[in-house]
C-alpha cells in the first residue's frame, strides 16, 4: 500500500515537471506553474482510483486529464485565448501517460 502511495506521487512529480518546464522556460509567474504543478501531482491519484465505466485505460487518462482541466483552461482563456489549445493537448496527453504508467508498470 505505502510503496503504491510512493509510486503515485513520483509519478505525479515526474509528470508535473515534465508540464512545468516550458512554463519556467517561458517565465510565467510563480502562480501559475505552482497551480500546473499541483494539478498534475495530483491528477495520477485520481486518475488511478477512478473506475470510468468500464472505459479502456489508453482511453481514461486522458478522459480524466481533460475534464479535470476544463475549468482552468477556460479561466485562461479569458487572459490568453492562444494558451488553451497546449493546454488541452497537455492534459490529454500527460493524463494518458500516467495511464500508461499505471497499466504497464504499477
């Protein structure tokens, strides 16, 4: 039980920096990479622990990555309209690798 709490949470460390890194790059402010950060060390637990009606697990991540996204990137796109689109891909995409990572190594 401990070593898959410990499994989750690097994931969600590795898949948070992975989103973080441009956004340092880019020099946004310390709010918003402290917010993409947290969401997606967060998001592994959920994605993890949910049963989505029986909905393949390539397909499930991503589902549960965008939904949980929604909300922020339509509070972004209010300040930059072009910022949404990454932000739907990264969700998508980064909420089907902890899937993966889930299926094939935990």
């Amino acid at each position: 039980m401990f070593q898959e709490i410990l499994l989750t949470a690097l994931l969600g460390i590795v898949v948070g920096l992975i989103d973080i890194l441009p956004m340092i790059k880019m020099k946004l402010d310390k709010f918003s990479i402290s917010s993409a950060f947290v969401f997606y060390f967060v998001l592994p637990f959920v994605i993890i622990n949910i049963d989505l009606y029986g909905i393949a697990w390539w397909l499930k991540g991503g589902i549960i990555g965008l939904a949980l996204a929604l909300p922020t990137i339509i509070m972004v796109m209010k300040e930059d309209k072009k910022s949404a689109i990454p932000m739907v891909i990264m969700s998508v995409i980064l909420g089907t690798v902890i899937s993966a990572v889930h299926y094939f190594i935990m």
